[in-house]
C-alpha cells in the first residue's frame, strides 16, 4: 500500500499472478496486509482513515478476482507492540477484522495472527478473535507438548466452531506432526 492505503499497482499484478499460479495447483494463499514496521509506511491519522482505506482497496482487489483460494491475514502477530497505528493494535483489531468482512461480503475468509497470550474475556482482543472467521497463532520456539497446549489453549479461549491454523512455528517436524494429530493446519517458518 502507499502511504493513504492505496493498493501498488505492481504489488497487485504480482499478487494477481501468484493467486493464479497457486489456484491452478490446488494451494491457498494466506495475503497478510500489514506487518509490524511495514505498517508505518501508511500515513498515522487520528481516525486511522488510511489503515482503513488499505483494508478496503485490498479486499476489493481480492473480490474481484476470479478465485477464492485466499485467506486474509489482517496483521501477524497482532498481540505484540511492534504496531503504530492504534487499529493494528490488540484494542483496536476488532474494527478492522469486521471491516474486511463486510467488505468481502463473506466471499474471503479473514482473520489476524496472534503471537501469544489470551487476552482478558470482554476486551476487543477477545471480541475480535471471536470475530474471525478463522483462529490464527504462533508457536514459534515450543515443544510438540507446547504446541499442543497452545492448540487447546486457543480453543478454549475462542471456541471450537471454527478452523485453527498455526502459521508460524519453526522447522520442527516433531511440531507439524502435534498439529497434525490436533487437526490444526501448521506453518513452516524458517529465517534461514
């Protein structure tokens, strides 16, 4: 996005191009639009107009593509302090979650990632998890007995109606195999 949340013309004929290819080979695409530092690119205003307006532009790119092989992923690791602008952040997410959802009109499934611990019941971290359409977490760094306490830990706090995803753990096979068993899909992550 620029900085009044404009979706890049070249970003979005790129993106275009990798929705197709994974389409044809029977993949889903996770499309994050804000991630912590990058979100400063797009201008802080008191009503937080420009982070609304790159929820907006994207989603409607997204409808109007021809496929639904998409997830949205509205910001990684939502709980953590490394947001400036205050809808990025756990007591203003909510907002955002239940604007790209009325923007894609249910046609898009979108969510946000959580990076680690349960917000209180009744905060706006609490309603927005119980707002997405998909539960998403991390588990970096945790055993294969970590991984699944976190799994029934997430459960607990915001129900069983809906799919769980990790899309953020490690290179550890021990771990994609407890989520397996759990029945929770699971990301790989490496930095190399």
């Amino acid at each position: 996005f620029d900085e009044e949340g404009n979706l890049k013309t070249a970003y979005a004929d790129r993106l275009r191009r990798v929705i197709d290819a994974a389409d044809r080979l029977g993949m889903v695409v996770i499309v994050g639009f804000f991630y912590q530092g990058e979100d400063e690119r797009i201008r802080i205003a008191p009503d937080d107009r420009h982070a609304r307006h790159a929820v907006v532009n994207g989603m409607n790119f997204l409808k109007s593509l021809p496929h639904r092989n998409i997830l949205v992923e509205i910001n990684n690791e939502t709980s953590v302090s490394g947001y400036s602008h205050p809808l990025l952040q756990p007591n203003g997410i909510y907002e955002l979650v239940r604007l790209a959802q009325q923007t894609g009109g249910e046609e898009i499934p979108v969510s946000m990632s959580w990076s680690a611990g349960i917000q209180p019941r009744g905060s706006p971290g609490d309603r927005a998890l119980h707002a997405v359409d998909y539960v998403m977490f991390h588990t970096n760094g945790l055993t294969p007995e970590g991984v699944r306490e976190r799994i029934h830990a997430m459960r607990r706090w915001a129900g069983y109606g809906r799919p769980v995803m990790i899309n953020e753990d490690g290179v550890s096979a021990f771990n994609l195999h407890a989520a397996a068993e759990e029945r929770v899909g699971w990301g790989y992550y490496d930095q190399g």
